[in-house]
C-alpha cells in the first residue's frame, strides 16, 4: 500500500509539474512587443495624443500578444524582445541602417504616424525614408496605418500592392472616456461645425456650409483645427448633439474620437470615421463643390433624430467601448501574427 501511495504521489506530482510547465510555455509563446512611449509628455498634438493614449494602457496583454513601454527605443537595447512599435518614428538613416546591420530590422513596426508626411506628395523624394519607402516596406515587420482608406492611398501611391500584408492596422484610439454624460435634451448646442483643412483647402464650402446653418433655427458652435483648447472641446462636446466633422484625408481623427465619446451624432466625409451605425452617418456629398447637397441631407437626418430623442450615454458607451487604445493594440497584435 506504502508503495502505490508513493507512486500515486509521485505520478501527481509529475501531472502537475507538466501542467505548470504547460502553462509556462504558453505565456512564454506571447510576442513581446516594445511601445515608444518617448513623446507622450511632448504636447497636444494628434500623433502624441495618440501615443500618450496607448502609454496609458501599457503594460497590456493582448490574446498572442504582451506590450510593454519603452522611453526610447534603439538598436542596441533588443534583448527578449519580438518587435518595436513606433509610433511616431524619428530616426534618421544612419539609425535605421544600424537595425539593418543588428538583423533585426525585421522587427520595427513603424506608423501610424510615419507616412505620408503630405497626403498628396507622398511618396515625398525629399523625403528620405519616402524616398527609400517600398525597401524600408519590404524590410521591416509592417507599416502602422488607421484604416484600409489609409492603406490603399499609400499601397497605389508607391505602387506597393504586392506588399499588402506589410500593412498593419491599428485603429485610432483615445483614453478620454468620461462618465458624466449629458442626456440628448438637456443639451444647449444643436450642431458643431469642426473645420479643418491641412492637406486640402475646402475652406470656401466652410464658408457656404456655415451660411446656410445659420439660417436654420439651430445653436452653432464652431471648433477650427489649431485654434481651440481641448478643455474646450470636451466641454463643448458634452453640451452639443451633432457634429460635422468637415476634415479632409485625416488619417488617425483623434479630436472626433474624444468627441465622439461624449455621446455625440457625427455627420462625416469619410467612412472609415463611422463607428456605430446608430450614430454616425456617412455623407459623400461634403465633398462636392456645391454644398447645398449635403446641408439639405443633414438637417433632414437631424430632424428625425431629434424627434426620437436618442440615448446619448448609450451611444457615448459604445463609442468609448470601441475607442478604447486597449482594442488598437489587439488590432496591432491580430495584424502581426497575420503576417
């Protein structure tokens, strides 16, 4: 009997020891990926908004993935370590050709905020890492960009489609997401007219847009790009129920994500920027010269929208459940082991 026991005890304690070994292997298969968290003090700019929103987060664990911060990355510091993301890459060549001579060039995830430096030049000659764009593709592990949108633009551009798996998407995320939400009704400002024109000068139709919303029975508020606190903003988004966002070739539109997360209705250009069916609408028409088209389609919406009286807190909910820089970096991770 002493001797079945033993052996019992022994083969338990051999499952056992398999098992947690088992679980070691499992946690050790997780691609450890180091995040540039370097400029995430530096200002309020979008790109540095967006990194400070990730830093927030870290360290995270993702599904295959494990993130961790880094104030810096360089080639010499690579120890135990799978990839580097860079969100806002700022080396130069001589940086980048010692990641080539280390081999581990194939490791550096670079974007969203990498390319293109001007969305109509790109590829920019001037540009070094422009330049040498479809090499720089081919060698490292992947380009970071927001949306497909982003990716097709740059893919025809540089004539890369043969490389489209080097595209990684990482949605644009924010780390404002406030609780104290105000009803739809108890709003003062009907719409917001937020305006910007960085790679594309439609000021002209601001002009004409703005008209004919002042000739409605609706409370304007205007927010221009650069020009405006983002204390501001949050205050003014809490207290409005709509907004056009009338931006052009945005990649990232971090501004209409903290804005989106106080429950407002958004009228946008781009369809990549609609994130809830029962919230966002997509109207091509602010494209056109002519903007009467698409006044006329937004103030219809907004007359029906405003008879049923929406649920601001579950719509400022579900934008802040899909906003969240958590669900990016399951993005960023499910587009890697993709590759």
């Amino acid at each position: 009997m002493k001797r079945i026991k033993l052996l019992s005890i022994l083969i338990l304690s051999f499952i056992n020891y398999k098992i947690l070994n088992s679980f070691k292997r499992i946690k050790r298969t997780k691609l450890v990926i180091k995040v540039d968290i370097s400029k995430s003090k530096q200002g309020e700019g979008g790109p540095i908004v967006l990194q400070r929103g990730i830093s927030k987060v870290l360290p995270y664990e993702a599904k295959y993935c494990k993130f961790i911060p880094a104030d810096g990355i360089y080639p010499n510091d690579i120890k135990n370590i799978d990839y580097f993301f860079i969100t806002l890459p700022s080396m130069n060549e001589k940086i980048y050709d010692k990641w080539i001579k280390i081999n581990r060039v194939n490791s550096l995830l670079l974007g969203p905020n990498f390319v293109p430096y001007n969305w109509y030049n790109f590829p920019d000659t001037n540009v070094w890492y422009e330049k040498k764009f479809r090499k720089i593709l081919s060698e490292i592990k992947g380009v970071v960009v927001h949306s497909n949108r982003v990716r097709d633009h740059l893919m025809i551009k540089s004539n890369t489609q043969d490389l489209i798996n080097k595209y990684i998407l990482l949605r644009s995320c924010t780390y404002i997401l406030p609780n104290d939400i105000k009803p739809f009704q108890e709003r003062e400002n009907d719409i917001i007219l937020f305006q910007k024109y960085a790679d594309s000068d439609h000021s002209k139709q601001g002009i004409q847009l703005l008209s004919l919303l002042k000739k409605t029975n609706k409370k304007i508020k205007q927010i221009n790009y650069g020009n405006y606190k983002r204390e501001d903003e949050f205050l003014l988004a809490n207290n409005s129920k709509f907004i056009i966002y009338f931006s052009f070739y945005d990649s990232g539109a971090l501004a209409l994500k903290e804005i989106q997360n106080y429950g407002i209705i958004t009228f946008t250009l781009q369809k990549d920027f609609i994130i809830n069916d029962e919230s966002d609408y997509y109207i091509p028409e602010l494209e056109l010269n002519d903007i009467t088209p698409a006044f006329n389609k937004i103030i219809k919406i907004i007359e029906e929208i405003s008879n049923k009286n929406p649920d601001s807190i579950k719509i400022a909910k579900k934008n802040q459940d899909f906003n969240r820089c958590e669900r990016a970096l399951d993005d960023l991770c499910n587009g890697i082991i993709q590759i």
